[in-house]
C-alpha cells in the first residue's frame, strides 16, 4: 500500500471527527467550554425559549438568527452556547422529557412502571407537537432522557426481562408513544380531520370488494378518542410482554 502524500496524514479522521461534533445528538458528547459564559444569556434561557418557539412555529421555521432574535441576542453570543441548530434541538426535546413525571420509587408491579413511564411519555411528548417527530429521528442521549429510559428498563429487568430481549421489549414500548403520539399530534393539527376520516371511510367503502376487512372496520373519529385509542393499544402491548421466556 502506497504512502499518503505529505500533508495528507489524518485529514479523513478530522473530517469524520468535524462531522460527527456536528451530527444531531453530539451536544451530549462535545466537551464543555471552560471560559466564563457570557452574561446576558444563559444556558436555561435559550433552551427555554427554543421550546417557545418550537411550540409556537414548529422545527422548520426554527433558525438559530431567530433564536437569537427572540432572546435580544446577537448571533455570535448564542453560538457560545451552542454550537449548531441540532445542539438547539437536542437540548429543547431533552428538556420535554424532564416534564415526563415518573414515581420516586418502583412499584410491586413491572407493568404498572411501565404504564406510568408509557403515559408520562405520551403526555409529555403531546404537550409539545413537534416533539414526537422528532424523538423518532435522534438518538435520547440526554440525561433527562436516560433518566426515563433508566427507570423503564430497570422496570422490565423486574418483570424478567434480560439481554436481547429487555433491548427489544425498551424499544417496543417506547416506539409505541412516540409513533402514537406523533401521529395524534399531525392529525389534531389539520383542521379537517374529521371531514379527511370521513373520506377515506367513503373511499375504503366504495371499493369494498378490494378492502373487505377495512370496510368493516374502519375507525372514525367521532367513534372513539385518540386517549382511548392509545390505552387499549398499551394494554395489548403490556399483555404480550408478560412472558419474555415464552418467546425464547
């Protein structure tokens, strides 16, 4: 293998380093920065006020020169704070998951953790719209979010779940909310969803021969609750995941 030319030495692995320190979730990984913040903003400010903005307008329209703006800041003093928008957006979704509000301590039942970390997460998540979508595209590597994972996982280790299998059960139930909630969160903001349900339930019905079954039992929203919808969902969730062994 022929030698790099000189000057050439190490210019892949500081590309990879520079991309990674800009990659969604590399806030939690980047070091800190030892020299005197700067004092008219503050970290709790700008993460506040990102979540202001991100429930008022959505991820989208969120730009670190409006964040900037909205604190009475100048760009250069924000990017002290943080380096890019995903640092932004990391540091607001980590700050939903604190208002995830889970017990002090483990009750005798695993499934009764779980079903308080499930709706805690659900509530959480559906207080800000935009932030289900965007659990789904990032790793939670923030300490509120470990915390919530810590306190999910050691409730399944109760319940006999290990390995592979307390993994696949954690993910299990945390795709469930997020998916669900993002979901629910898309549709409450259309202000034709009743009217949109109604038409696919005509389309699915006009050609029953092809959708047989969804012609049956297609849902509409004024046949049930979104609340009600998720509940019966996490009950048949938490009923198969009685019995990690059986699925050996």
């Amino acid at each position: 293998m022929s030698a790099k030319p000189n000057g050439s030495k190490g210019t892949s692995g500081t590309k990879g380093k520079k991309a990674l320190d800009n990659a969604p979730g590399a806030v939690w990984f980047r070091a800190e920065k030892t020299s005197r913040p700067r004092p008219q903003l503050s970290h709790e400010r700008i993460i506040a006020t990102a979540v202001e903005l991100l429930d008022r307008d959505g991820v989208r329209k969120l730009s670190m020169r409006r964040l900037a703006e909205w604190l009475g800041a100048h760009a250069t003093s924000l990017y002290w704070h943080v380096a890019t928008k995903d640092d932004v957006l990391d540091l607001a979704l980590d700050a939903v998951f604190a208002e995830l509000d889970l017990p002090e301590e483990h009750s005798a039942s695993w499934q009764e953790d779980i079903e308080a970390f499930m709706t805690g997460l659900r509530s959480a998540l559906l207080h800000h719209p935009w932030a289900a979508a965007l659990a789904n595209s990032r790793p939670l590597m923030g300490p509120n979010a470990l915390r919530s994972s810590e306190f999910a996982y050691t409730a399944l280790t109760t319940g006999g779940f290990e390995g592979v299998y307390l993994s696949s059960a954690a993910a299990t139930i945390t795709h469930y909310v997020i998916g669900s909630a993002s979901s629910e969160a898309v549709w409450k903001q259309r202000s034709d969803e009743v009217a949109t349900r109604s038409a696919v339930d005509a389309h699915i019905r006009a050609h029953i021969d092809d959708y047989p079954t969804l012609a049956g039992h297609f849902p509409l929203l004024e046949e049930d609750d979104w609340e009600s919808h998720f509940h019966r969902g996490m009950r048949l969730l938490l009923a198969g995941l009685t019995s990690p062994d059986a699925h050996a």
